[in-house]
C-alpha cells in the first residue's frame, strides 16, 4: 500500500503525529522482537561463548523493554490530550491508556521503569556505585579479549550493572526471590504491552483505512536468500570473522 503524506490530508496535525507516533513504535517493536528471537539460541557452550551469546540476547532485551516504557508513556500522554484529534481516535486512546493504568499499577512497571533508568537508557555514576558496593565477592569479572573489538567482553560490567540491579530489586521484595519469577513478570508485563499497542495502531489504522480513496493490494517482492531466516531455527552470529 503506497501513499504520500498528502493522502492522509483529511488528518488533523494532531493525528498525523499519533499515527506516526504509533508507526515509529511500533516498527520499532517488530525489529527488536525479531532480534529478539534471533537472539535466543539456548545451548550449553563453554562460559565465554554463553556470556556472548547470553548478553547479545540481554542488550536487545533490554532496549526492547526500555522502548515499551516510552510507549506506555506515549499513550498515558495521548489519552489525556484531545484538542485536534477525532473522538473515535481519541477514545482509542482513553481505552489504551486506562489499561495501560492497571498495568501500571504492577510491580512489573517497576523493574522495566528501572530497567530503563539504570541499565538501558542511562549511564550514572550513582547506579553503579550502588551495585558495587553490593555485587557479592564472587562475582564473575572475568575479561574475555579478542583482536576484534566486537569480539571482545567485560563480564565484571553485565555482573555489577544488570544482574546486581536484579538482584537488589528481588532482595527488596520477597515476592521475587527467585530471579526467575521477577524475570517472568517483567517478561509478562512486556508482552502486554506489546500487544496493546500493536492493537492500538490496529485500531486507529483501521479508522485511517476508511478515510483513504485508495485499497489495499496484495503484492511480491523478491528478497535476497540471505536476507531470509527460519524463525523457529535461525540465530544471530554472536562473533565476528576477520576477512583477510
């Protein structure tokens, strides 16, 4: 479906932003999903090759779900903002953001609002200080060098800034003392998240949709063999190769 920004003239500004908004998110939602799972190989390798493989998957993870947070944000904004854009829009939006406020409500928000502040988006002295002045002795901070820059790991950094910042949030509330149950809420809460904004841009593109003097044709385009990965068996390198 080809269009210029001219087809959609019968938006408002305030409406072409929140559907581009909406667009952005979500584009951005469906590359890291795919990296997601492109990142996801489960073997049982020696330990510097599964701290490789392990933070590749954690750092898409975690900009991931720092990106849901800026969406849940988004949407908490918009619902309260109605000046210029159509009530059947808006209303979407109300509806979003009401159960983007229950979801709010949940401890889950916590770990991914911190998530983002103290691993993801952010770089402060003060976090890490905290998380040193914790991190158990025996720590892993072991160093893994290569000639190739991106070949080359710090074990001490993923130790002292993520799992210790998980660590500290499961030791301040018992309900999850087990690691794996605070990682399978914020996971929970994520997948929610997605599914409500991918839902929302539904629902407003539908509302577009009925607005444009234009259809929706079905077309084939040819994409390189190597552009091209099985979803249920393909994985992303995690080393590089020097070409000479």
């Amino acid at each position: 479906m080809r269009i210029k920004k001219s087809d959609l003239s019968h938006l408002s500004d305030e409406e072409t932003a929140v559907f581009g908004m909406l667009s952005y998110i979500c584009n951005e939602l469906n590359v890291f999903s795919r990296l997601l799972t492109l990142s996801g190989e489960k073997e049982n390798d020696g330990a510097p090759v599964r701290f490789a493989r392990d933070l590749q998957h954690h750092v898409v993870l975690r900009t991931l779900s720092s990106r849901l947070f800026e969406a849940y944000e988004f949407i908490s904004e918009v619902g309260k903002k109605a000046q210029g854009i159509n009530s059947d829009i808006f209303s979407l939006f109300q509806r979003s953001a009401t159960e983007i406020e229950k979801l709010g409500a949940s401890n889950s928000r916590s770990i991914n609002r911190n998530i983002r502040n103290e691993t993801s988006f952010h770089y402060k002295y003060r976090d890490a200080l905290k998380n040193a002045k914790s991190l158990p002795e025996d720590a892993d901070a072991s160093i893994y060098l290569n000639e190739l820059d991106g070949n080359t790991y710090f074990v001490l950094g993923e130790s002292m800034m993520f799992f210790e910042r998980l660590r500290r949030f499961s030791k301040a509330d018992k309900k999850f003392e087990n690691p794996e149950l605070l990682a399978e809420e914020w996971l929970s809460w994520s997948l929610d998240i997605v599914r409500l904004v991918k839902k929302l841009l539904a629902d407003v593109f539908d509302i577009v949709l009925d607005r444009l003097d234009t259809k929706i044709r079905k077309t084939h385009y040819y994409v390189k063999p190597g552009m091209v990965a099985e979803s249920d068996s393909a994985f992303a390198p995690v080393f590089l190769r020097s070409a000479q």
